[in-house]
C-alpha cells in the first residue's frame, strides 16, 4: 500500500445528547444540517477540498444512518483504490470487545488501522463542526516547525474563554499552558478539537494513556497535557475563518441561521473548497401558485403552497396551504399541514404535523419538535 | 426472466434551432435539473435492469459527459452495466425514426454476447416514469416474440409517429401513420425476445436503411406483435413550444407526484451539489420549479429554472425555461423565453416571445 503523508481520524461516536431530541435515534455528525447538509459534510468535504482522502471515521453511538450516509465515501470523491474512507466501529479481540471509552481511547483501538498507511502524520478530527478549513495550510505549518502535535485554535471573546479549553503560547506560537475551561483565561486562542500528531509521537502516547490506569483516555484532558509534561514539541495553528461547535439546540439553530443570513461566514455557493453531501434524488423545488417565500433557503424536493419567512426548509419538506412558517428549520422529509403557524421552532426529519397545528413561541426559546423518521 | 435494456438516442429533431446546435436531443436539458434521457436510464434501473446500452448519437459529447459510466443509475457495474455504442452516421442522425435497424445491427454483440431472454428498446426522450416490469411478465406468459407499449393519446394532444390497430386480444394487427384522439399511440418502446431480435437483424439485413417499425408495418401478415398499455403521464417534446409545456406540467400536482417525486421509482440524473436556493427578501416566485444553487431577487411565475441561475431585483421571469448558470439582471423582463446555458441577461432588458412562438437563446449569449 502507497504511503500516506497524512490521514484524518472523524470523531463521530459521541451522543450529542445535549442536541436533545435531534440525536435520539441518529448520531450528532449524520443530523441534518442547512437543509440538504448533514454536519459530517463539512468534515469530509474540507477533507476533500485539502486533498486529503483516507479517512477513517470512528462510529459508536447508533451509526446506522450515518453509516449508510457515508456509504462508499463516493459523495465526497473517497471511493479510490489506495484509501478513502472506513468506518470504524468498536470490534471484539481475543479477549472480549470494548466499547470506545474516550476519543484517545477510539484511536488507541485503531492503531493497527492507521498503521497499515505508515502516516507520518495523522490529522484527528471532531464530526460535528461547522466550519470550511484547509488543513493544507496547517499542515505545513506543522511540517515547517517539526511540531510532535500541532492544535488548530481561534480567537474567541474574552468573556467566553472560560467555555473553552485554551492554549498559552509563547511568542513562535510554542504551546506553554494548556487549561480546560479556566475560570481566569490567561489567553483567549480556544482549542476547536482539530489536532494534527505525528504519528510517531501519538502511537507512542496512546499506548502510555492506555496503559495509565487513572486517564479518561481523552485527549483534551489526558493525552495533550501529558504531551506538554512530557515537554512534546506542541504548537499552535490560528483559524481566522467561520468556526462553530453545534452542540447545543441553540448553536445549533444559531449556525444555520449564521449560514444562510451572513454567506460571508460560511458561503455554501461558492465553487472553491464546495461543500459536498449525499442527498441527490430529490427533483427540483416547487414553489405553488399562491406561496410566499421571502428570506429564506429552500431545497431540492421541496414543495411549498404556504408563507415561509426567513426559514430553513430541507430536502423534500412539504409546507402545506394557508400554513406560516417564521424563524424557523424544518428538516428533511418533514411535511406541515394546512394553516399551521411556526415559529422559532426546529421541526424534526420526517415528522408529519396536522393542519391547523401550532408550534413554537414568538419570544421562547427555540423548541425541537417531534420524534425523527428517518429515511435517505 | 432476465431482461437488458437498449436505448435509441441517434435521432435528433430540426425544431429547436440553437438549442441542438451542440447536444443530441436526448441530452437536452429538462426540468431543471435533468437531460431527457435520463427517464429511460431511470425506467431501466428501477425496473430492475442492470445491463443498459445506449446507441449514440454523432454528436454525443454532452450525453457521454452526462452518462458517464452511469453510476447514477446504478450502471457503474462489473456484471453487466453501461455500453455506449455508436449509432450508424450515414445521414449523420435520423429524423422522427426511433429504430434505424442499421443502428441496431451495429450493436449485434450487444445482443449476442448476453444470455438475457428479452430485449426492452425505448426512446431516450419522452417524459415518463414506467415500471417495466408488468410489462416483462406480460411478455413472459404471451407467445408473441414483441409486445409493443402503446398509449391512448389524450384529447386534444396532437401525437406523431406509429399508431396501433389493436384486435380484440390486444394482438397488433395494423400500424398506421396517422392518428386521431383516443387512437393507440404506439410509445416508442417495445419488448422482444432476444434471439428473435438476433434473427431479424439477419431476416432483414438488406433493408438496415429502414425503421424497424416500417419493416414490421411492411410485413405486418408475418408477424405476431402483442400489446401493452401504458396510461401514465407521457410528455413529448417535438419543438420548442411543446419543451416549455412539458416543462410547465413538472408544476401540475398529479404528474408532479407520479413522475418526479416516486418514491419507489426515482428518477435518477448526474447530481452536482448545489447549495440550497436562497429566496431573498423581495423574492416572489409563483408556480414555478426552481433548482438547487439559484438566488432568486425578483419574480418568477410558471416558469422552469435551471441549477445556478441568479434572477436579479425586479426582474420578471414568466412562462419560461432558464437553464443552468444564467444571470438574468436586476429590472429585466422575460416572458416566453427558453435559454440555454450561461445566458447573461443584462439590467432592464425585456424579451418577449409569445406562446406560440417562444424565444430560444442560445448558449453563452449576452443581451
């Protein structure tokens, strides 16, 4: 097998219980995303625009939509002979099977994977961020500095460091201090969970970690800090562009808002680094005699007869005659009666409403509502 | 019973000017994001067809491009899959003859090298989502070694090709050039064993300069032909006022639903990740299908928009078809207008054609 300069490592295992109803049968990275997206589109399609094409992607909480979504990895170019993407999920040995038990620990189970490539480096990623990267540019950045783990940070507000965990530097950007969630920040570059290691140096790590009786085998709050104790050479990468972690219903409703209202952030039209997804059956949209649409992002098979304001409506939604939808995301497959009023809400895949239904506050927090059905 | 699938596409039509300047008719963009031969590839693939040959046209730069090694129709196989086969370039294409046996006679290995018992040949550029497979099992308990698919052509269209003189046990009896409302209008499709295929390629031989169906119509005492009714929706374009209709009935609910949005039978096309449509704030789109990747400022009605298209502040689109890529500038009015690829539309212009002789643009043009 050709070797591999660098191949990515998906973290997309977690529950995202935080996400509420949206994850109750579907893992965080397969859950729908600015109408015809799913969140791990970003992911692989930064993978692609970066000419990275060996992924693998590490599955646990209930993969089997994300599973048949990723299928070949053809959507986003990955069906080639010498790589492209597997998914990878917890496995029995001699001795038994063990579940994931933390993200370094998903990645120690899969040192045989990654070492059938001899990559010199391996790039770990998050499945649910929404961002557009070129991890290229990071990428030789660690080369150029012989960095034993590079971590990609942003700036964020003052007044949010302590959310986050956050990097000190010095002044070539040598990491000095790493803290998770510091209630005094003495820096506000925040870690967005994009680590590129040497694979060397990570192989080494992850069998101490595993072997460390007391770790979480997490690499935030194990692996890195042992990293840095062990006095690693550990740098940091700035991100200047768009960057959102979707875990909460809020950021989740407030990044596809941020999508579609500022296309500067995050500009789905653009032809360079595109973003691919796997949902192409869909006919084109169709807009009824007497709908209103105005502000908003409708997609491929969706058919609209009611008033749709500043809303969100993905692949194949039906909103029927007379209904008002305000503020609002409906996903995939979800059909809205006749005259319903939303508002604020975020209407689950594939959930059928009744006419006259009312969902969602004018000034509430934004609500999920109904239980996902899901098809592709 | 295994059965592969054959598709003409090596005729084209001298009705749609520009629009066939550079592309078959069978690769003439439709409905916002398909090519018309894409109902055939799909009929194929979800009725259960995995080896698929298409007889091409001379010109066919745009079909191979779109086709590809047909993965979107499941096609992309080692057993089995896509052929593309040159059609006969003499007379370069036929005009209004669906099955020049020349054509077919030049894909003789197709035939000969499959172990399949039956053959379906279809056009590649009626509008339609048919399930073969009653067709198939018709054929199957029939003795005929043809069955041929025909519709009853609903009033008020104006149908040309074959008609069908059907007996009482629906055996064709008759084939006529002339038809009338509620005549069987043969569909351009028909089942055949495929050895007795092979034996006609040979019985014939000598008149490869004819239509299939001539020839079959010419010896019509020696042939037993079985009939199948199809009563879906069939859209044929013949010129540029029928492409805007077909186009307009993608709008109608019941076609809409039983062509396009079949859940057990999709119909499948190249895709292109598009991002989802933006409807701005002043956007007013009535009645219209609009694609993935347009922006739309202005105002849209019964019109068809293609993929990418960027519909301006004030502009007006109405009864149209705006294919990919267009920029149609802010104030500009467009009624009765069809335009090809990458038609710039610059500020305040205003095109009308008329129903009945719409305005064709041609590809790359700026006005």
């Amino acid at each position: 097998m050709k070797k591999k300069q660098c191949i990515a490592m998906l973290l997309a295992g977690g529950q995202g219980s935080r996400l509420g109803k949206l994850t109750t049968n579907i893992a965080k990275p397969a859950v729908s995303f600015g109408g015809k997206y799913r969140i791990i589109d970003f992911g692989l399609s930064n993978c692609l625009s970066s000419g990275i094409d060996t992924v693998g992607i590490l599955v646990q909480y209930k993969p089997l939509i994300l599973n048949r979504y990723v299928g070949t990895g053809e959507s986003w170019d990955m069906a080639v002979q010498d790589g492209g993407v597997h998914i990878l999920p917890p496995y029995a040995g001699e001795t038994g099977g063990e579940w994931y038990e933390g993200t370094a620990d998903a990645i120690y189970h899969n040192i045989d994977f990654i070492d059938m490539y001899e990559p010199e480096n391996v790039l770990i990623l998050s499945g649910d961020h929404i961002y557009k990267m070129d991890y290229n540019l990071m990428l030789t950045e660690h080369i150029d500095k012989n960095a034993d783990l590079t971590v990609s940070v942003i700036e964020v507000p003052w007044d949010e460091a302590s959310r986050f965990g956050i990097m000190s530097t010095d002044d070539e950007g040598r990491i000095v201090k790493f803290s998770e969630k510091p209630k005094k920040p003495d820096s506000n570059l925040a870690s967005m969970g994009i680590y590129i290691f040497k694979w060397k140096v990570l192989r080494k790590a992850l069998l101490d970690d595993h072997e460390d009786a007391k770790s979480s085998h997490d690499f935030g709050k194990d692996v890195i800090p042992k990293m840095l104790a062990d006095k690693k050479k550990l740098f940091v990468y700035r991100f200047n562009g768009y960057w959102r972690d979707v875990g909460t219903v809020k950021s989740y409703y407030d990044s596809q808002m941020d999508l579609m209202d500022d296309m500067e952030h995050i500009n789905v039209f653009t032809k360079d680094q595109k973003v691919y997804s796997n949902s192409n059956f869909y006919p084109p949209q169709f807009i009824g005699p007497k709908a209103n649409i105005s502000d908003s992002l409708i997609c491929n098979g969706c058919t609209v007869y009611g008033t749709v304001t500043h809303s969100i409506l993905g692949s194949g939604a039906v909103v029927g005659d007379g209904t008002v939808i305000e503020d609002s995301i409906v996903l995939p497959n979800a059909t809205i009666g006749r005259n319903c009023k939303i508002k604020n809400a975020i209407i689950n895949e594939g959930v059928v409403t009744e006419d006259n239904a009312e969902i969602g506050e004018a000034d509430g927090d934004v609500i999920v509502f109904g239980r996902a059905k899901l098809s592709i | 019973m295994k059965t592969i699938g054959l598709i003409s596409a090596n005729y084209t039509s001298t009705e749609f000017g520009e629009l066939l300047d550079n592309r078959s008719l069978a690769s003439l963009p439709y409905g916002g994001r398909y090519r018309l031969i894409d109902f055939a590839l799909s009929n194929m693939s979800n009725s259960g067809i995995t080896t698929v040959g298409i007889i091409a046209p001379y010109n066919s730069g745009s079909l191979v491009d779109h086709v590809g090694i047909g993965s979107p129709w499941s096609l992309g196989r080692k057993s089995g899959g896509l052929f593309i086969m040159p059609g006969s370039a003499y007379g370069l294409q036929s005009v209004g003859s669906r099955f020049l046996l020349r054509d077919i006679i030049k894909c003789r290995k197709f035939f000969e090298r499959d172990d399949a018992d039956y053959v379906i040949m279809t056009n590649s550029t009626d509008v339609w989502n048919i399930d073969f497979r009653p067709l198939i099992s018709q054929h199957e308990k029939s003795q005929s070694p043809i069955t041929m698919v025909y519709k009853k052509v609903p009033k008020g269209e104006d149908y040309q090709g074959f008609f069908l003189d059907l007996d009482e046990e629906g055996k064709v009896r008759n084939i006529n050039i002339e038809g009338y409302a509620w005549s069987d209008y043969f569909a351009d499709c028909f089942i055949v064993d495929r050895e007795y295929m092979i034996d006609f390629m040979s019985w014939y031989e000598t008149l490869e300069y004819m239509d299939m169906l001539q020839i079959i119509r010419d010896n019509m005492d020696t042939m037993d032909i079985d009939s199948y009714e199809f009563k879906g929706y069939l859209g044929k374009i013949k010129n540029p006022v029928d492409f805007i209709k077909v186009n307009q009935d993608m709008t109608d609910y019941d076609i809409r639903n039983e062509v396009f949005c079949n859940d057990e039978r999709p119909i499948y096309t190249k895709a292109q990740d598009e991002a989802p449509v933006f409807h701005y704030k002043d956007a007013d789109v009535r009645n219209s299908v609009i694609s993935a990747g347009c922006r739309i400022e202005g105002r849209v009605e019964n019109s068809i928009i293609f993929r990418s298209v960027n519909i301006g502040k004030d502009a007006v689109v109405k009864n149209s078809v705006i294919m990919m890529h267009a920029e149609i500038g802010d104030g500009a009015v467009l009624n009765n207008v069809i335009t090809d690829k990458y038609v710039t539309i610059t500020d305040g212009v205003k095109i009308y054609g008329t129903k009945d002789a719409p305005v064709v643009l041609g590809k790359d043009k700026k006005i």
